[in-house]
C-alpha cells in the first residue's frame, strides 16, 4: 500500500492507497515547530483507526510546499516505515510540462494537481484549489502546465477582517440566506461566500478565453471547494482529494530504483 502525504499550509493532508484505491484519508495540522516525533506518533496511531498498521505501508510520496517540514516526513519515513519517500519536486517525472517563466516556482501541490486532472479527467482543464490561498491553474489536453492565478483563501480573509478591525467578529462560514446581509454576521457571510464564488466564476471565464477552450474541464479541489460548490454550477467535477490522487498516480510512474532497500 501507498501513503501519501499532501504538505500545506494549514493542513497535512494524508491518504492510503491499494493498488488506485484511496481506502482511508486524514488531516493534521501543519506546524513546523512540531518534532519528528510527535508526527510519528499521530501517524502510528491513526492507522489502526481505519484498521491499518505500519506494516501494510509499502511505499511513501510526499508533495510540500512547506520545507521545514518535507525534511521532517522524509525523516518520519525512514524512521517510522524504513522506506525512503518519493518527494515530488523539480526533476522528478510527472507527465506535466511546465511553461512557467521559471519552473521551479510552481509549488508542488500545483504540478501534483495538474497530473491528476489529466491523468483521471483529461484536459483541457482549469483547477481551482481553495485552501489557504484560492489558486486556479491551467493545464492543456497534451499536459502543458500554462500557469494560474493566486488569491487569498476564504479563512485567510476572514481572519484578516477580524485581525486588522475593531468590531468585526469571527463569523462561520456558511452561506447566508440572502447576498444582502442584515446583520454584520450575514453581511460578512455574504462578503466571503459569495465574493469569492463570483472570483471564481470571472476567473474561470477569463481562463475560458484566454486558453481559447471553452470545453475544459473545470474542477473544484481543495478543503473549503464544497462551500462554494454548494453556491454555483461552474465545478464540472469536484475532488476533494485530488492532490492525493496525484501522489499516487505519480508515483506510479516514477518506480523505485532496482536494489533500493526498503
């Protein structure tokens, strides 16, 4: 069996895989402070929960945009699993070509989605992950990753208004009952909600046309897309677990070197 192991911001995002079936997934907190070991211990213990042991695990893929902590999980692989991870970074085979003015710019998590989407869905796609930053990429029908926009996530903007206001308050994130709010808690609900379902309906039109294909596949990804799907129709697909996906469909392109003791 396969984990993967997805390094955000804001969460770890980690899978188990037989064969290309995703059997359990989990999320921890990211926090570069915590040790090795702490980790190793949560990892230990959140297998047998879904009915897992460490013995099962055969082999590790980690995407990271977090480095600190891809030297921690490399160093939980080895210590936990006695495996040596699969770490998707620049030079490792993907199926993604990168246009970027410089590729070594693209986090991880971006190339990682990319090979997903064309790999599972077929492309020409247009991604929009809402995580801690709402990013939307692009990848054409013969895997050229063309590039994206970056804006701030949902939580981020709403702790940003309630850090740097004097009486704004912390509101939940669900929708409102109508956009024009009659209190300050559905007012900001509005703001958030449905501010950014109408960003990224403009900004998938904008992509429409300046990639010329009005066909592509749209797909939602990421931990707060479900609020928003909730709000619009433009999500041809939505999957929460794509980035784990392509952890695992690029692992299985890169197979270990012959003679590499696990």
């Amino acid at each position: 069996m396969l984990l993967a192991i997805d390094i955000g911001n804001t969460n770890i995002t980690l899978g188990v895989f037989d064969n290309s079936e995703l059997k359990a997934s989990w999320r921890l907190s990211s926090n570069s402070l915590r040790q090795k070991d702490e980790y190793s211990l949560q990892i230990r213990d959140l297998l047998p929960l879904k009915g897992y042991s460490i013995d099962v695990i055969k082999d590790i893929a980690i995407c990271s945009v977090v480095p600190p902590l891809t030297t921690i999980f490399e160093d939980v692989s080895f210590d936990l699993f006695n495996i040596e991870p699969l770490i998707v970074e620049a030079g490792t085979k993907t199926g993604i070509r990168i246009m970027y003015d410089r590729a070594q710019d693209v986090g991880a998590d971006r190339v990682v989605d990319a090979a997903a989407a064309l790999h599972f869905y077929g492309g020409p796609a247009i991604i929009v992950d809402l995580g801690t930053a709402t990013v939307i990429d692009a990848v054409t029908a013969d895997g050229k990753y063309l590039g994206g926009a970056i804006s701030i996530g949902i939580e981020l903007a709403r702790e940003a208004l309630v850090s740097n206001t004097s009486m704004l308050r912390r509101v939940e994130l669900t929708p409102p009952d109508a956009t024009i709010g009659k209190n300050t808690a559905s007012s900001i609900q509005s703001g958030l909600i449905f501010g950014f379902t109408g960003l990224i309906e403009k900004m998938v039109e904008r992509f429409k046309e300046e990639m010329e294909t009005p066909e592509a596949k749209v797909i939602g990804t990421g931990g707060l897309v479900n609020l928003i799907a909730s709000e619009t129709d433009i999500f041809d697909i939505v999957d929460q677990d794509l980035t784990l996906r392509g952890l695992y469909y690029i692992h299985s392109i890169n197979p270990p070197e012959e003679g590499n003791d696990k």
